[in-house]
C-alpha cells in the first residue's frame, strides 16, 4: 500500500503539521511534507499492518511506527544493523536467544516496511539499513539514554556484544563537542572501537586496523559508568588500562573529571 500523500512518513522533527496536534491526530488533518528522505520513501512504501496482523489500528505517528518496529526484536535488529551491514548467521549469532524462524520473519516485516534491504559484498548476502531505518538511530539514543538507570544492577548474566557501544556512548555523551577533534580507542571484552568527538558532537565506529594513539581497556559495566557519569575518570583507569594522551579523556568525559 503507498503512503497517502497527507501522511507520508517522515521522522517528527520533518513534519510540519497544520494543526496543534505534533504526534497524535484524532481526525485526518493535512501536513506539510518538508523532508529530503520522501523520494526514498516513496519508492518503497511502508505497508500498514494487514487485516489479521496485530496493529494499534491508530491514526497515530507513534502508533503507527509501532506497528512496524515494536515487535520483540524488531529494534534488536535495527540496533545490529545501525554500526554496519551483516550476514543472517552473524546477525543470528549476535542475537543470543532469538530463533532462526523468528528472525528470519522480523527481517522480512523490516524488509517489507522499508527499514530493512539486502545487499551484496564479498561475504555474499548481507543485511543492511536503508536510509530511512538508519533515522531511527536518534529514537534509539534516545531510549538507551532513557534505559541508562536499568543498568545501575550491573551486567550479571546479561549476554553483551562491544558493538552496542557504538550506539550507547554516543547518545550518553550527546552534547559533548571537541575542536579540534579528538579519538579514543576503547577495548571491551578483545574488541576495539573508536570513539570520535568533534565539533558535531560524539559518533563511534568499528573499523578493522584502525587503533587511536590514545585506549581505554576496560569492562563495559565501567566503560558506561563512565560515559553516564556515574565513575570518575581516575576510578575507570584504575579499574582497567590507559595508555595514551590524560587530556583526550578529560576532552570526552568531562562528567567524570570531579573527585
């Protein structure tokens, strides 16, 4: 089904609505489309839930979005996806307790809604965001920025991937800007990532060979504590490794510069 014209999807912060009403809408008010993602959108339009299929049956933005990515594991995916394209069996692998038939069903429904493509590499085919699903990162930032508080019991049991910190750190550290730029390597659990802040603020990658002078060797318990302000930078060295420049961290983690 096309998106109608009145209420093409955009992310919040491209629509202009024509009423009061910013989120929710009781009665088909018109809006005005100010986005450079339609033309993407428009050529594969997002599916409203077929009869029979669970849906809020709201004529809702947030509902809406709902229907598409609040499925369990359906954001799971997307958090994967957000640092880098993936074979099914990586995806599979990082995943801890997902089912194969699972999956492969909410890859499927990601596919179908446009958030979700297959491509080709060298490893063969892999999953990929699109340039609309790669727009929720900013509500995803936002909810793990939310979640922060649920981690104070520490990691237990809990399954964990160093991967997640390229979306986590970025959205604890938002508005931290740095000029000139500044890189932090940061190593959890054998894997290195590279955190950069400039002027835009915070962003982090994991990119094969490429080690910043500058690294931080620690748990990720520590590592979040850190960013969320909750460890000074003094404690997180001490409970782990630095070899580098002191002031990059102080550049980056001014939160956790007191006593």
């Amino acid at each position: 089904m096309a998106i109608p014209t009145t209420i093409a999807a955009t992310t919040a912060n491209q629509l202009v609505p024509a009423t009061e009403d910013l989120l929710c809408s009781t009665t088909e008010s018109p809006w005005l489309i100010q986005s450079s993602m339609m033309e993407d959108v428009n050529q594969t339009p997002v599916k409203l839930a077929p009869k029979g299929q669970r849906s809020y049956r709201q004529f809702c933005a947030l509902a809406r979005a709902l229907d598409v990515v609040g499925e369990r594991w359906s954001l799971l995916i997307v958090r994967e996806l957000l640092p880098g394209p993936m074979r099914y069996t990586d995806l599979k692998g990082s995943l801890a307790g997902i089912a194969t038939n699972l999956l492969a069903s909410r890859l499927r429904t990601l596919e179908d809604n446009g958030i979700v493509e297959r491509q080709l590499d060298r490893a063969g085919v892999v999953y990929g965001l699109t340039s609309w699903g790669a727009e929720l990162r900013e509500p995803m930032e936002a909810l793990g920025r939310w979640g922060t508080p649920l981690l104070a019991s520490g990691r237990g049991d809990d399954t964990f991937q160093p991967r997640w910190l390229t979306l986590a750190l970025p959205a604890l550290l938002r508005g931290t800007t740095a000029n000139p730029p500044v890189e932090l390597g940061i190593e959890t659990d054998g894997s290195l990532m590279v955190l950069r802040v400039d002027a835009d603020g915070p962003s982090a990658h994991i990119r094969p060979g490429d080690q910043p002078e500058s690294v931080l060797t620690a748990s990720s318990d520590v590592v979040v504590a850190l960013a969320a302000g909750g460890m000074t930078i003094d404690q997180a060295v001490d409970s782990g490794e630095f070899t580098g420049e002191p002031d990059i961290l102080r550049t980056i983690f001014a939160r956790g510069t007191g006593g």
